[in-house]
C-alpha cells in the first residue's frame, strides 16, 4: 500500500485555476464530493482540490484525505524520490508517522499533529515513506499552497514544527494553527501570502463559533466522526465550501469529530498545476519535466531504498493557464 503527499497519477490531468472571478463575495454553501483517485494498483485517495466544482481555496490547490488504513502488516508509504517547483507541500496526520528526505539533506519524521512543511521554490526533489516500525494506521491529509509569482523561485527550504499555536474559543471547540493565522494565533510555518489552515477538534457536544477574517474564502474539510459547519452535517472525507464575507463560522458535533479549516485571500494570479509542478505557462512545465528528465536541477535525495519517479508523458494539447473557472 502506498499513500503519498505528492501527486501519483500516471496519468495527470492539467489543472488551470487562479484568477478571483470565481470567488464569492458572500457566504455560500457548496459542499464539494470528493473524487476517488487510484494511485498505483493498490491505493486510492479522497481528491477534494482540485474538484469539478472548486478549484482553489486561497492558496490552496491541492487536496488528498486518506485513511485511516491499517497498514499492521504492510510497508505503508513507500514515495520514491520525485520533483515539485512553485509550491508548498504540507504533510498532516493524525496517525501513523512518514519519514521525509529530499535533496537538500533534510530527514525527519512527522508525527500526528506535527508541521512538516516543505517549500519547493525554484525545485527540490523528496521522498516519503513510513518507518520500517510504524503504527498500525495511517491516516491524514496530503496539501498543496501555491506560490505566488513573487516567490516561486525562492530557494528551496523544508521546516518541521512540532509545536504549534492553539486556539480554543470554548463550547469543546480546540484548534491548532497549522500554517498563517487564526483569531490571532499565528503559525511559525512560513507563509507567503495571507492564509489559514487549522487542525479544529470538536469534543462530544460541541457549540461553538469560529472567528473568520470577511475577506478570506474559506472551506472545511471532515477529517473524522459527524460534525455541522454552518448548519451543514459533513461526513469523513467531505469538504464545504464557505465563500468570503463571513466574521464567524458556527460549528457543531454530538459525537468527537476532527474537521480541517482551510482559508485565504483569494489567489490572483492564474496558474498552471501538472504532476507535482505548479508554474504560469505550459513552457514552465515543460521545462521542468525536460530539467527532471535530463539534468541535475532537482538534486538527489540520499538514502530511499529504490529508484526515483520517472515523470509522466505531458498531455498531447498545450497546457494554458485560463483561472479559476470550473
């Protein structure tokens, strides 16, 4: 079995997105299904960004839930060595750990709760994979950030942050700020546009309200049990999408519930989003496929049992940025 925080697809569509003529100026509900993705022969994910309904949420553009997964008896996440420019990842769980490497020398694992965040800038290659003695499950989320042209080609840099800021505004709400800030809890992830994530934990008999910022677009997305956001029940593996203008998102749940907080101001710029590259033209993705393939660009990642990733043909048809439109 394999799960990965990194896109697995042999065969990627282009996604184009970006661009605020889609975003809703005013509360909305529009609860996103997510699309069964099979990676591999054995593995499938939850896609919920990018969906046929919603492409991006702020800087978020990319978003897999998997699990949990009893992986007792198997090798767990086994991803080979493999490229990413123009982005951030951001690895989440809440079971299991993933050991990280990538070509800047970095190892670390990343347990539950805990921020690995890599940013790929200008190129860095990685691996993932789960310890050889790991727990029995594994279960988390797997998060893109777009960066914005300004810092797309920033060198490449991987954090780990095990501590991070809480909020907990009463009525068995608690939230841990994953990346930006919330209610003035600020993550020490580095950001690089106006942004939120949040891990919100909602005990037994939760009622309570979240503090939001009216010019952010946000959405949330079920992690575990049966939680209400603004009146909505989401199921695990769900996500609504919450539009902009709100100063509040009322929250819910009559048994323990875990759901995902994800916000921004909404991402200008147009984009292009293939395999694991973000860029603003289909010449970017070219050459950064052509640099994976050909030449030293990504560096080498040190120590993964097996060889790396070859990236997939490109699509037969230019790949065009055109914004957020579905």
């Amino acid at each position: 079995m394999m799960r990965s925080m990194s896109n697995l697809d042999v065969k990627p569509a282009a996604t184009v997105c970006g661009g605020r003529q889609d975003v809703s100026a005013a509360p909305v509900r529009e609860l996103l299904t997510a699309r069964n993705v099979q990676l591999g022969e054995t593995t499938q994910v939850r896609r919920l960004l990018p969906n046929l309904g919603r492409r991006m949420v702020g800087a978020w553009c990319f978003v897999d839930h998997y699990g949990p997964d009893d992986i007792a008896d198997e090798p767990g996440m086994q991803v080979p060595p493999h490229p990413h420019i123009g982005l951030q990842t951001v690895s989440w769980l809440h079971e299991g750990e993933v050991l990280h490497r990538d070509s800047l020398g970095s190892k670390q694992t990343v347990r539950p709760r805990e921020l690995g965040l890599m940013t790929s800038g200008r190129g860095i290659s990685h691996s993932e994979e789960s310890p050889r003695d790991h727990a029995r499950y594994l279960h988390g989320a797997q998060l893109w950030v777009a960066l914005p042209d300004s810092h797309r080609h920033v060198p490449p840099a991987f954090e780990h942050h095990a501590e991070l800021p809480t909020v907990t505004g009463g009525g068995g709400l608690h939230a841990r700020v994953i990346l930006g800030e919330l209610d003035g809890a600020v993550s020490p992830g580095t950001a690089y546009t106006p942004i939120t994530g949040a891990d919100l934990t909602l005990a037994e008999g939760t009622n309570a309200a979240l503090p939001l910022q009216p010019d952010f677009e946000y959405a949330v997305m079920s992690m575990s049990g049966e939680a209400e956001a603004d009146g909505v029940r989401l199921s695990p593996g769900s996500m609504l999408y919450l539009g902009s203008g709100r100063t509040d998102l009322p929250l819910r749940a009559d048994v323990g519930s875990s759901l995902m907080l994800l916000g921004g101001e909404p991402f200008a710029e147009r984009i292009v989003m293939w395999w694991n590259f973000v860029g603003r033209s289909g010449e970017d993705i070219v050459e950064a496929r052509d640099a994976w393939a050909n030449g030293p660009h990504f560096g080498d990642v040190h120590g993964y049992a097996g060889p790396r990733l070859e990236a997939p043909d490109l699509p037969p048809t230019p790949l065009k940025p055109r914004g957020r439109e579905r």
